[in-house]
C-alpha cells in the first residue's frame, strides 16, 4: 500500500499534522476521486461509530475484586521473597569477590616470590599473555611465540631445586635470555629463552 | 462506562488520574483504587475481547484471565512510566489473539469426523444465524449487526477496527501494540474499511431484494 492510499485514512482519523492536512485538503478540492474515496470511508466509519460497548457480567467484576483483595497478603510475601533473594545474591557476590581477591593475592604475594631469581624454583609466563601452559596434573608444556621466544610455566617445590638448576644449566648452554630491556623492567621475575644467536 | 458500585467510591478517586490510583494500588494496596481503575476501563476492554472473540464465555474466561495478570504481574513487569492501560490494552490483546490462534491450531477439520453423529466438521457448526443468539439479545440491533460483519474481517483488520473504534486508540499505539509499522496499521484500517463498505453494500443489496 502506498502513502497516498494511507493519507485517506489518516485524514479520516486525525493522524495528520496541521501542514499534511492542509496539503491533504487542497488535492481533495482538485481530486474528485479522492473525495468520493474519502466520503465513502468516511461513511463506513461513522457507521462504526454506532457500535455500543459490552459490559462484563457483574460476577465477573466480583471474582476480579476478589482476586485483588487476595493480593494484599501476597503482595507482602513477594516483598520478603524479593528481599530475601536480593540478600542471597548479595552474600554470594561478597563471597565470591572475597574468593577471587585471596585467589589474586596469593598468586602476587612477596612471601612466595621470596628469593626468586633466574635460578630460584618459581618461573612466570608472560602475564600479558592469554595462553597458560600450565598443566594441571604437573607437566610443563612450553610454548613458542613468533619471536622464537620460549615460553613456560610452573610452581616448582623446594625439593626439586636441583632438578630444576640442573634443566636451567642445560638451557642456557644451548639458549640465550631475551634481552629486552623494556620488558626485563616491566617484568622483572620474566625468564624468556631463545634459541636465535 | 461506570457500574453502579462505582458509588460506593469515594469522589476523590474519581478526580485522580490513572497514574495516581495505579501508584496507591501498588504501594498501598488500595483495594478502591483499583476498583476505581477498573470501573474507569471494564468496559472497552471487555468490548474488544468480545468483539473479537463473539463468544460470552470465552470473552469472560479471557478477561479474568487479562485481570489476573493484571493483578499478579503489576508489581514486577509494569513501568509506572507507562500508560497503564496500554499496559493492560497488550496484556488483553496478547491473550486473545493466543486463543485464537490455538483455536485455528487445534480445529483438524479432516479427522474430526463423528462415527456416532455420521457428520464431519463442517455439519455439526451451528447455522451463522444462530451464532451468538444469546449475545446478541443482549446488544442493540445495529451493534450485533456491525458486530457480524466485522468478524468476517481478517483478524488484522478487526484488531486495528476495534482498538480504534472501541478504544479510540491513537495508530501509534495501535502499531506499537500490533508490532507493525503506523503505515500498517493505517493500511490495514483502509483496508477494514473498504472490505466493511463492500459488505454494507451487498447487505443493502440484499434488503432492496427481497423488497
């Protein structure tokens, strides 16, 4: 359908704005066949017009004022059942947050970084990086990036230090640290290898 | 249209716009406000889930049910931002459009022949003439006639007819009750309209007919 056949109608109906309106009313005067159209609709509508409205039964009205009235006592149970699940969610966020921020300063607390250096147990990925090589069960996947650089991950126990020292000794026969100063100051507890001369 | 119970609410209540007596129903649980509320609607929205439906029964069942909702959800789904009875006008339409449309889902007019009638679907519907006897002793003459023709109308078409002419619904709200465009539902009432003329006339033919 297109506006013009829309315009007769939203003449018809008071849907126009006063400036379309008198636009409309200008082609009416020069469109005979708008007009008929018009005068037609408009006479259909106002039959409509006649149409009375229904009334609901009156017990059906009383069965509605009923069910209202119950509403108070439930309207006062959703308070408390909206109160409580609000307290709910609130203690659980709590915990949660508390959860993760222990979690957090565990992985970053002075106490256990204590005495790292490049030979010390405790090793750390690049932090900026989204991959983990970290593997659950213990075993170490390395990982290399397109610079060639090594990477990997682990929290070593005290009792495997001289495993670890022996593994160290033998990297660096073949590998060399990467030497990136801006990297070596932002992170300092970074150990990168890499195979390229 | 008010119902005589309407004086046994006080005359304050009756000056206080929608948005006032849905705020003391709501925080107040003001039992007058409400009925105030419905005394105020009952009618037209009665009338367009009747119009559309052209069943008693059912017209009560679907505007308990509209009420109920209305009563249960206000707490938690109406924005006092709103017109409330736009808010109940969706709520109305959304249940009477879904009955109809599960009434045309479940007619299976090719398996519901009768064995112990020896009649199909089409034989056991009642005469046109008969439908809505009862209803239609209880509305003037012209209503249940304008009545009769707009049911013949596609379910679009009398949507936008009886929220317009029984709600006196701006298309805007039309359009946005209906999810379609205002041009739509501007479209679908010129459309009602010429469909409506068109059955006036052979009405009026018939008439000077038998004449």
């Amino acid at each position: 359908m297109n506006k013009k056949d829309i315009r007769s109608i939203a003449y018809l109906y008071n849907e126009m704005d006063p400036s379309e309106k008198l636009e409309f009313e200008r082609d009416l005067n020069k469109d005979n066949d708008l007009l008929i159209e018009v005068e037609s609709l408009r006479n259909v509508s106002e039959k409509l017009g006649k149409i009375q409205s229904v009334e609901p039964p009156q017990e059906l009205i009383e069965a509605i004022h009923g069910i209202a009235d119950k509403r108070n006592g439930t309207a006062k149970h959703s308070y408390w059942r909206t109160t409580l699940y609000a307290t709910a969610a609130l203690i659980l966020i709590g915990m949660t947050s508390g959860i993760l921020l222990l979690e957090s300063s565990d992985n970053n607390s002075p106490g256990e970084t204590e005495g790292a250096s490049i030979n010390t147990p405790i090793l750390f990925d690049n932090p900026t990086s989204t991959s983990t090589s970290i593997n659950r069960s213990g075993k170490v996947s390395p990982w290399v990036d397109n610079n060639e650089v090594i990477h990997f991950q682990d929290r070593l126990h005290a009792s495997e230090n001289a495993a670890t020292d022996s593994i160290f000794r033998k990297s660096f026969q073949k590998l060399t640290p990467v030497t990136d100063p801006a990297e070596s100051r932002s992170l300092p507890r970074n150990l990168h290898l890499t195979g390229n001369r | 249209m008010r119902l005589n119970n309407s004086d046994n609410i006080p005359k304050n209540y009756e000056q206080m716009q929608d948005k006032e007596l849905v705020h003391l129903f709501r925080k107040k649980d003001d039992q007058l406000a409400f009925r105030e509320l419905m005394n105020r609607h009952q009618a037209k929205v009665y009338s367009y889930i009747f119009s559309m439906i052209q069943n008693r029964e059912v017209a009560n069942d679907i505007f308990q049910e509209t009420f109920t909702k209305v009563i249960t959800k206000m707490d938690d789904t109406y924005n006092e931002q709103g017109k409330w009875i736009a808010w109940v006008m969706r709520i109305a339409h959304n249940a009477t459009i879904d009955h109809i449309r599960k009434q045309k889902r479940f007619v299976d007019v090719t398996s519901s022949y009768d064995e112990e009638s020896k009649t199909d679907f089409y034989e056991r519907l009642p005469d046109e003439d008969s439908i809505g006897q009862h209803d239609k002793m209880e509305l003037d003459e012209s209503t249940s006639s304008l009545l009769k023709h707009i049911s013949k109308l596609p379910e679009e078409q009398r949507t936008v007819v009886m929220l317009r002419h029984y709600y006196e619904m701006p298309f805007k709200e039309i359009a946005e009750l209906t999810d379609v465009s205002i041009n739509t539902a501007l479209g679908r009432m010129r459309y009602a309209l010429i469909n409506l003329r068109k059955m006036f006339d052979e009405e009026h033919e018939k008439e000077s007919n038998n004449l």
